[in-house]
C-alpha cells in the first residue's frame, strides 16, 4: 500500500488537541519554531551528523548543520517548471535523486529530492534526528482551526520513521537503504528529560520578538479551492509555499538585526548598516507576501470580487500615501532613484480595506520601480477623477519615451501570478494578478507600457 504524507502528519497529530489557528498565526509558530530548534537547541552543541525529511521544500536553512546532515525532501514535480526555460533553477532546491550530495569529504551532507504525490498535501513537514535532538514538526488543520504540531517521544518518531522508510523504499530504494543505515550509526532515539520545559518558552521568546509584520494574512481562507487545471493548482501550492520558506530566513535575520539595534554603543556606521538591511529584509518579506496573497487568491472560487460594502471602510488615502513617503524615499534612495509625491488639497476618503492597502500601496511602488534605471524620478500624484480618486504612477525614464527608437523588455509571464523581467533579472506580480488585488480591495488598476500605472478608488460620501 502506497504511504502518504498525509498519513504521517496524522500520526503526528494524533492525540493533539485540535487547532484554533488562521493561517498566519500557526505560519509564524512554524518559523518560530524552525529557529528555535536550529539556533537554541542544535545551533549551541558541537556539530553532530544526523538525518532530516521535510516537505514540501527544505526547511532547515542553517549552513553549518546542513553540512552535517543527510536529507531527503519532497518537492512538487513542476518545481522545474515555475522558471522559464533558460533560467536556473530556484535557488535553495535539492538536486534531483540520484544526484550525489553535496558536503565536506568525509562528512554526511546535503540533501536528495524527490517528487511529491497528489495524496501527500502541501502542508510543511520536518522530521529531524541527531544524537541530541530527535523532533518532529508540522502544520496540520483545516482553515481557522489550524495547528503546529510538535512531537518529541521516542515511540511517536519511531512509528513516523517507519512511514518515512516504507515511502523511500517506493520511491527510491537507495535512499531508503541510506535512511536506514544512518539511523543505524545514530542508535536509539534518546531526548533529553527537559527537553519539551526548555523549547516551549524558547519558542514562545521568539514569537515575542516577532514583528507584527512579519507575515501577511491570506484575504481569504476557505476548505473549497477552485476546481481548475491539476498542474496550474500545484503550481500556485507550491508558490504560496516558497514564499512562505523564502520569508523564514529573512525573518530570522531581521529580528536579529533590530535586536542589535536596542544597543546603544554602536558606532554610526554599523548602525547604519543595520538599518539598510533590516530595511531591505522588510520589504522582501512584504513583498513575497504579497506573491503570496497573489497566488492565494488565484485559487479561491469567486475571490477576485471586490470585498463586499461591510469589509470596506472609509480610508484618508492623502494621509496614508504622506505616511508612506518617507519609507519609499528611503527605499527607492537604495536604488538612486527620486520620488516626487503630489497630492491635491482637499481630497475626501476612499472606500478600501485599509488593512490591506498599505502593503499593497508598497507592492504597487516595488512593482513600478524595479525595472527603473538608475537616476529615474518617480512621479505619484493624487488626484480627483469624478466620483473617483486617482492614484497615478509616472516615470522621466528616458527609455521608456515615445520616439527615442528604444523599446522597452516585455516582462514573461511565469506560471499565473508572476512575471520575468530579462532586462532586470527580478521576478514580480503579473498585471493581471496585480489588478485582481486591487480589485479586491475596491479600485481598478490601469497601466500603460511600463512608465504609467494608475489605480482609480471610489471615493467615500463626505460625512457631514
């Protein structure tokens, strides 16, 4: 009989008590949880060989413990197919099974891929064993009653590697031999007495040290998904996945960084520094939660309707776009590019979800400037348009003007939520899944080449 992942997250989670989780929250225990196992309880031991299986990317992320370690990933089959032909492969991914591991001579090391089943879910899973440490991690639940699932006890892992030894002997014979015999050096499965006392504060630390920003919430949540190409639904899971894994180490590095920045004794220029960076992780991380949100609403049923009169509000957009213009100045300095904002007096409120619209505003400007060369000036202006306000996005970039005899790159479209830049090299929302996030949100997205986006909001009843 074929063994599925989703019979080993079951057994994981039998006898846990079920979930009360939306996405978001039991995303960020996840990450909280990967760091605390790598940096608190593994990252202060010598380094020890070890084994780790995870899907549906690799979880661990920290170099000097996967030099040491032997893993196995699953990965979805069209993982080869969410670049266009040309481009390298996604960086972080296995080589294909049968590729010989990477790592220090003498050393275990690196990691083997093989392909996911239509059974196994997309729900991320880690089982890790060393001398040390042996745990077993996972998401589980359906939406809004989601949970992380952790497991320590020796009969518990034991019952999940042999799962995992059944699966790899279907899927591959040798790695399932190297699984056994790697298990076999290890010896028992031995945890220390205090080890469940130690790792829930550790990781409840790092949730309080968490940024509230640090991950986006999904529009939407719903069990049903939308009965469309098998392929283009694998391909949006895997998406939503690896901009989820994506954010994990930038997370962790920006929580480090502001840490650093409670010090008082740091010179100017290391403080500096610091700030670049804990700047550029944010705008990462928002920016592939958006290609998350992105994905997540491209397949949701009926999800590309605007949010109904009851989830919009009336929103000062003058105010939030004059709160946001120090932030994109900055940002678009790192870039030498300038940002000219213009904003006509005397503007009534838009009706948005203002929530959501200043992550998507900063999506938007991302979007805008990425492809800009050098020394650009980016010109954002707020304007009445009837019974509308206008938000309109302009470039002086001289390669995009009418007549010069120079055409713009056409971005490529990658999969059904994001484009290719071949000028750029950088990977960014499509049009289309871009205009279905504003949609969402209540306006209208409009672009003409690549040096003029403008977005039309309804605009809000005076009060009064």
């Amino acid at each position: 009989m074929v063994v599925s992942l989703g019979e080993l997250r079951s057994l994981l989670a039998d006898g846990v008590p079920a979930g009360r989780g939306d996405e978001d929250s039991v995303r960020r225990q996840w990450w909280a949880a990967l760091a605390t196992v790598q940096e608190d309880l593994l990252g202060a031991a010598p380094p020890q060989p070890g084994v780790w299986l995870a899907a549906p990317l690799p979880a661990l992320y920290e170099p000097a413990l996967l030099e040491w370690l032997d893993g196995w990933v699953w990965t979805p089959v069209e993982v080869g197919n969410l670049m266009p032909s040309g481009l390298p492969l996604l960086p972080g991914l296995p080589p294909p099974a049968g590729t010989a591991p990477r790592g220090t001579a003498g050393r275990p090391g690196g990691f083997r891929r093989l392909s996911l089943r239509l059974d196994d879910g997309t729900d991320p899973l880690l089982v890790l064993i060393t001398p040390v440490l042996q745990v077993a991690l996972a998401l589980d639940g359906p939406p809004q009653a989601r949970r992380l699932v952790v497991r320590f006890e020796a009969a518990i892992l034991s019952a999940a590697l042999e799962l995992l030894d059944r699966r790899l002997a279907e899927d591959d014979q040798a790695a399932g031999l190297g699984l056994r015999r790697r298990l076999q050096l290890l010896g028992p499965l031995r945890n220390a007495p205090d080890l469940g006392s130690r790792f829930w504060p550790l990781l409840a630390q790092r949730l309080a040290a968490m940024a509230p920003s640090v991950t986006l919430q999904p529009l939407v949540h719903g069990e049903k998904r939308s009965e469309g190409n098998d392929a283009v639904s694998s391909e949006l899971a895997l998406l939503e996945a690896l901009t989820h894994e994506v954010r994990t180490p930038l997370a962790t590095i920006r929580t480090l960084i502001r840490s650093l920045l409670r010090r008082t004794d740091l010179p100017a220029v290391v403080r500096q520094r610091l700030e670049q960076i804990d700047g550029e992780c944010s705008e990462q991380i928002d920016r592939f939660g958006l290609i998350f949100l992105a994905a997540e609403l491209q397949r949701q049923p009926g999800s590309g309707q605007p949010l109904s009169d009851s989830d919009l509000a009336r929103t000062d957009l003058s105010r939030l776009l004059l709160q946001l213009e120090g932030l994109w100045q900055r940002q678009l300095g790192r870039r030498d590019l300038k940002l000219v904002l213009e904003i006509a007096a005397d503007l009534p409120p838009v009706m948005s979800d203002p929530s959501r619209l200043e992550t998507m505003l900063g999506g938007l400007m991302d979007r805008f400037s990425r492809s800009l060369p050098s020394g650009s000036e980016v010109r954002l202006r707020l304007l009445p348009a009837g019974s509308r306000l206008k938000l309109q996005l302009s470039s002086d970039d001289p390669d995009s003007r009418e007549g010069d005899g120079l055409a713009a790159a056409v971005p490529m479209p990658v999969g059904p939520v994001l484009s290719w830049n071949p000028e750029t090299g950088s990977l960014q929302l499509s049009r289309q899944a871009t205009q279905r996030l504003f949609h969402r949100l209540g306006g209208r997205l409009t672009e003409r080449g690549g040096s003029n986006l403008t977005v039309f909001f309804p605009a809000a009843e005076r009060s009064g």
